[in-house]
C-alpha cells in the first residue's frame, strides 16, 4: 500500500502538465462533460479524456455517471482534495491560458443559458406549474411546504429560482415578506401577473442570477430551491449562494427529484442533472455548515420528488436587523 509521501508525489506527477492544470482549474468551477472540456481547452476528445483519466486516477478528480452522461469535477472527498483544492489556488490569476480557458467556459455557459432562456420562456405564459409538478401531484408539495412554515412563520422568505411565483403565492400567509429571484424576465411578468391577482402584497420577484444573489449576507430567515438545482451547472455553488444569504437559525429547504434515469428529461425539458442522491444533497449541504433533518421523500408514478430541509447553526455574523431583509431593503 502507498504511503501518504508516495500518494502526494503521484498527486503532484498527475498535475505536472499544463493541460491538466488547466483542466483541474474548469473542473473546480462546475461539473462539465468531456465534450465541454473539449470545448474549452480546444484539444481533441482523445487527449482531454486521457488527461481527465491521470487526475481522476490521482484523485484530484471526480468521475461520475449520470444516464449517458458522465461529469467530471474537482475532488471533494478522498485523499485528493486538499492538494487538488491547494494547486488550484497557487494557479496565476493572470496566466494567458487561464483566461481564455474561462472565457472559452462562459462560452459554454451562455450557450447552455440561452438555450434554457428559451425553454423557459416558451412556458412562462402558460404550463410552468404543471412543468414543476412533472413527478408527482403538486399539491402534496405545497401542503408538506406549508406545514414547515406554519410552525415557524419566518419574517423573510427568499425563493431563487422563482419562475412564476407559485411558491411565494403558496406561502404568503405564511411568511411575513417574501422576495422571488429568477432571471427570465417573461417569468418575472408572470409572476408579478400571479402574485397581483392572489392579492399576496407581502411578496415581490426581482431578476438576478442563483450564482450571484444580489442580496447581502444572512438576509433571510428562510430560502426554498423548488425544482431548480436540477437545471444548474453546479449546484453546490447554488446551494453556497442560499447558504450566504441565510441567517443564523435560518432554514433552507430544497425540493427537487430523486435520482432517475429519464434521459429524455434532458432533451424535452432543459434538465441538467437526472435527480440528486440523498448522500449527494446531505455531502452538499454539510459543506454550507448546515444541520440537515430528515429528508421527506414523495413519491409519484414514475418519479420521486424529495423535500430536504436544513438549518444554519446559530452563532457567527448575525443579520443586520431581527427578521433578516425588510421590504424597504429588497425594493
């Protein structure tokens, strides 16, 4: 068996190579497929597969297969993790490949966006809800969500990934304000339509990116994720974001899909990842410092929708004010 000098020398070899450096570098940025790392680093499928083959072997990188699709990120469990995560913040900020690399992965990016713009925007108007409800009656999530706040009343609830509102229109009474963030703009006007018409004046949508809140730090006392980290690049800096904003104390809750093997959910609907694992959200959601409760798992006819809840810890930075952001703060 190797010995822990041996295993870092091998770490160290496995990354002595531009190539690999580069791709450790996009790899710590999201989870990406062999044909987008092909894109990025504008070499062929053979070498970037060859490469991504001598890290993960090192264990500076994770492999995973998902349906068809296979991701690659950077280590965050094993042997690996604290040299990948050290090589990667000794790499030059201003190193010429380093900066088209990330050009070249925003690129991607906004490609992968815009293509979800337009899935997102054919169905502001009409079927969204539905959209969300694909795996099991809606109904029995918006009354397992109700039940979570009635018991607590938060004084501030934030909804990224809004699309029409529905979520803040369901829990309204229970909250005292809440702020949806999506960034399609023809889901904004439906959900201004949505939220005017239940008459819900405690609730405002406002546009902005999941991957950038433009909130403050621990300004709400609650932020749901209903049905979005399967649309995401990268969902642990999804769940980073909700964390940040989250005050002491303060509860987050994803609803989302179990893992599942519904390829065509990629193609037909915009979907990014098949579902999460619960050992994968429970990791995820470790990493933000939060304290899960046990995941309430709702089954459905062909797919399982699984409500996971968490709770910061209190102590460290307080909110600005008791109740997180005010009204005044989030116009």
């Amino acid at each position: 068996m190797a010995s822990g000098l041996e295993k870092l020398l091998a770490g160290i070899q496995a990354a002595a190579d531009p190539s690999r450096l580069r791709l450790l570098a996009v790899c710590s940025r999201g989870e990406w497929t062999v044909s987008e790392l092909v894109q990025v680093l504008g070499q062929s499928q053979p070498r970037v597969s060859r490469h991504l083959k001598i890290l993960a072997e090192a264990g500076l990188l994770e492999r995973f297969r998902e349906g068809s699709w296979v991701f690659h990120r950077r280590a965050r469990e094993g042997e690996g993790v604290r040299l990948a995560r050290s090589l990667c913040g000794l790499l030059p900020e201003d190193d010429p490949a380093l900066a088209l690399d990330g050009r070249r992965l925003e690129a991607v990016r906004e490609g992968r966006r815009r293509a979800a713009e337009r899935y997102f925007s054919a169905r502001a108007a009409e079927g969204w809800d539905s959209e969300r409800d694909l795996a099991t009656d809606g109904g029995r999530v918006e009354e397992a969500l109700r039940r979570i706040f009635e018991r607590e009343r938060p004084a501030s609830l934030l909804d990224i990934g809004t699309g029409t509102g529905r979520i803040l229109q369901v829990l309204a009474g229970q909250i005292g304000f809440g702020l949806g963030i999506d960034a399609n703009h023809e889901m904004l006007a439906a959900a201004r339509a949505n939220l005017d018409e239940r008459l819900a004046r405690n609730c405002q949508v406002r546009h902005g990116d999941m991957y950038r809140l433009p909130l403050p730090d621990a300004s709400f006392d609650a932020v749901t994720l209903h049905q979005v980290l399967h649309f995401a690049d990268d969902p642990p800096r999804v769940l980073a974001e909700a964390a940040r904003v989250l005050a002491p104390g303060g509860r987050l809750v994803v609803v989302d899909l179990a893992s599942h093997g519904q390829e065509a959910l990629r193609s037909e609907r915009a979907h990014r990842r098949l579902g999460f694992g619960e050992a994968e959200m429970s990791a995820w959601l470790a990493e933000q410092g939060l304290v899960e409760e046990r995941p309430l798992p709702l089954p459905g006819p062909e797919l399982t929708v699984v409500i996971w809840s968490a709770r910061r810890r209190h102590g460290g930075a307080e909110a600005g004010a008791p109740g997180g952001l005010s009204e005044r703060d989030a116009a």
